[in-house]
C-alpha cells in the first residue's frame, strides 16, 4: 500500500476524490496531504439537483486534520464550482469539512469531545488550535444543534434566572425538567423576556404544558398567566425556593437576636449562622451537641427553626386537601410567633399558597434547573466569567442544551455521512 492510498483509506475518500501527493515534514512535524478529483466528473448543485460539468476551481484552501503519530496533519484541495441555471456559479461541498469549516469534520468532532471536557485554553492546548478557531467550532456546533434539535415545548417546564454579571445583570433559563436540558436562555429577568420564549409556539402548544415550576417572581408569573392557557393552575412555586423564604426569614432573626446579645456581652448565637440554616439531618455531627445545647436555651431563633422544619412537613402530606390544612395550622403557628420576619415570610407563603399546594398535586420541583445552575456557574469559572451576553448564552446551550453538536457532511452520492470516530449519533 503506498502513502497515498493509506491516506485515501484513513481519511475514507471516494471516488471521484483521491490523493494525490503525501509530503512529510520531519522538522517541522507536519503532514500535508493534497487531494483532488478525477476529471470529467459531472457535480451536483449543493442547493438542487442536476449534474453539472465543472466551471472553475477555487483557490487551493487548507484544512487542520487529525494528527498522525503526533504529527499535525493538513488537507490541501482546490474545490470546483458549477454554474447552476437557478442559483449561478456555485462551489461544490467538501465530504470532508463544512462549508465554512477551517478544519475537517473528524477535527471537528475531537475538538466538540475536548470542548465538553475542558475550558478553550485547555483544548488549545491539547488540540493545538487557537481561541479564535475553537471558538468557531463551538458556535458552528450549537448553530448545528439547535438548527436540528425539534421545535417542541416541553409539558414540564422550569423557569429560573442566573446571573450574567455585577450589578444585578441576569439571564432568564427555561429548562426541560424531564430531559433535564436549557430550551432557552433570555437576556433580563422580566416578563417579556418569558413571554418571547412562549410566543415562538402556537396557543395550541402553549396549551398542552401541564406544569411550570418557578420561584415567585411576579414578572415570571404574569408571563405564564398572560401566554400559557390556563397557565394560573400549571404554576408550581418550588420547594426550594419556598423554603428559601423562611430560611432567610429564620437568618433574620438569628442576626437580630444575635445584636441584640451581644449589646449584653452574650456570644452565645456567633459562629452558630448554619446551624440554623441546616436541616435537621445535616447538621455535622461534630457540631450536633453544640446545637441540642442551644436548642434547649430560651432563643427566638430556636423557635424561627422549629418552625422552619415543621413546614417541611408539607410535602409529605398526599394530597392538596390534606396540605391545605397542614399549611393552615402551620401559619397559624408562624403568624402568632412574635417573630416579625418569620410572619411576614408566611404572609408571603400564604399569598402564593395555590402554586405552593400545586407541588402536591404534579410532584415537580426546581431541582434538575439548580443543578443546571451549578454547571454554569462551573462554565463560568472555567472561562474566568463572560463580558459578552451571547458567548455566555452560547457556552449555556453547548454544555446544557442537550444538542445534538456533531458535524454531518454530504458525501458525492448525496447521502449524509459522519466522519470521526468520536462522532455521537443524534
């Protein structure tokens, strides 16, 4: 087997391709492999069909290959172009690289694999392409995927925002609960910024949504009662975010508890902040004796607490009935504490009780959208933080939008073919 058809087998040609010449550069460690075709082929269009004898060529372009042996490789091929009667002069597709690709789809596809492993630093590194052109990949590979990836609204939907930056600069993240992938990420945190995701579906498919879990943000919650029929009983406000009232609310009393101490000379509640904040079972047992000695003193956090762990209780309860009536005794207890923050969170709970009790009924939470939250949050350390909105949005849909990201090109016969053994099938 000579060089050139070792090559001809690696890069998986077929006629009318082939290689023509393999150089190899020991000082430099690079592989050049030029191609080309056999003449008097006819080509198809790259938009319609109809064979078409060739017009031109293009200047000879150049593209990154994967290494062999741990020498860079290269592909060199002059492409032709054909003078199509509807579209004019147009050049015929690469089988082995996209059109706008820099590097052939089986470079393409090692490089989305380094992507989803490290930070572009890191994959420069290992790959030994720049920012400039890895970046590329990663845009071209989301384009791809979402271009793909079916136009459907999901029946369990999370709605949630992250921060972008300081200053109070967030992005809105709707996320499918049971794929447990980002649908879409929206500059703001306002109603319209909800709004626009659901206006990109009929009313029909607005309607089939059965549920949408959210924290209680009133923009949030208009958008849903404004786009989703029936969208005031598919709301569910999270666990998470309901016990985050009353946890804040317990933090409060704990500080001003705490002040109000140490104005006396008593330490007794510092260093004490997460033990209040804990639940009951994650208390570290090192620090369970601490906290059983504090409990048995007469502090109005222990009191803040016990009613924070009681409202735990609620989703435990089987039914919405059966809830409604635990969460009436429980803010009865709340609203006559004395504690002023901890009445206050559950006026706020009493307000939103119906998409609190609505978690009874669908049995959905937040959760699958925080642990989103937390491999961005990841995505955003890796790159040191984002200046730029839609590279942040970019970075959110490659890792978390569930995309199908690989390259696809179109081989001589017309038919789609995956090169690069790392490729993933949709």
């Amino acid at each position: 087997m000579t060089k050139e058809e070792f090559y001809e087998e690696l890069l998986g040609l077929a006629q009318p391709w082939h290689v023509e010449r393999v150089v190899l550069d020991k000082g430099a460690a690079r592989v050049d492999v030029w191609l080309a075709h056999l003449g008097g082929v006819r080509w198809n269009c790259p938009y319609c069909p109809g064979a078409l004898a060739v017009y031109d060529h293009v200047p000879e372009r150049v593209w990154r290959h994967l290494d062999t042996c741990e020498y860079r490789t290269f592909l060199h091929a002059r492409l032709p172009r054909v003078k199509c009667p509807k579209h004019g002069v147009v050049q015929v597709k690469a089988p082995w690289a996209e059109d706008d690709g820099r590097a052939t789809v089986a470079m393409e596809s090692r490089c989305i694999d380094v992507l989803l492993e490290c930070d572009l630093e890191g994959a420069g590194r290992l790959t030994g392409l720049g920012w400039g052109v890895l970046w590329g990949i990663l845009e071209r590979a989301v384009a791809r995927g979402r271009d793909r990836k079916a136009h459907r609204l999901p029946r369990y939907l999370g709605v949630d925002e992250k921060s972008f930056a300081k200053r109070h600069k967030y992005e809105t993240l709707v996320c499918d609960l049971k794929k447990g992938t980002v649908e879409y990420v929206g500059d703001e945190r306002k109603e319209a910024t909800l709004a626009a995701y659901f206006s990109g579906f009929t009313e029909a498919a607005r309607a089939r949504v059965i549920a949408i879990a959210m924290d209680m943000w009133d923009p949030y919650i208009a958008a849903v009662r404004a786009s989703v029929p029936g969208g005031e009983e598919k709301i569910v406000f999270d666990r998470f975010h309901v016990m985050g009232h009353v946890s804040k609310a317990v933090d409060t009393v704990r500080r001003q508890e705490h002040k109000e101490l140490r104005s006396r000379g008593d330490e007794t509640l510092k260093g004490t902040r997460y033990l209040w904040l804990w639940n009951q079972e994650k208390i570290p047992e090192w620090r369970q004796a601490e906290f059983d000695a504090l409990r048995k003193k007469d502090l109005k956090v222990g009191r803040a607490w016990a009613i924070k762990e009681n409202l735990r209780e609620l989703w435990a309860c089987g039914s919405e009935e059966e809830g409604r009536s635990f969460f009436k005794r429980w803010y009865g207890w709340a609203s006559r504490s004395r504690l002023v923050p901890v009445a206050k969170a559950a006026r706020t709970l009493k307000h939103h009780m119906g998409g609190i009790l609505r978690s009874l009924r669908y049995r959905i939470t937040n959760a699958c959208v925080e642990g989103l939250n937390s491999k961005i949050e990841t995505i955003k350390k890796m790159a040191c933080g984002f200046r730029n909105r839609e590279h942040y949005k970019t970075a959110i849909y490659f890792h978390c939008g569930g995309l199908d990201l690989y390259p696809a090109v179109a081989t001589a016969t017309g038919s789609t073919q995956y090169l690069g053994a790392t490729h993933k099938e949709p």
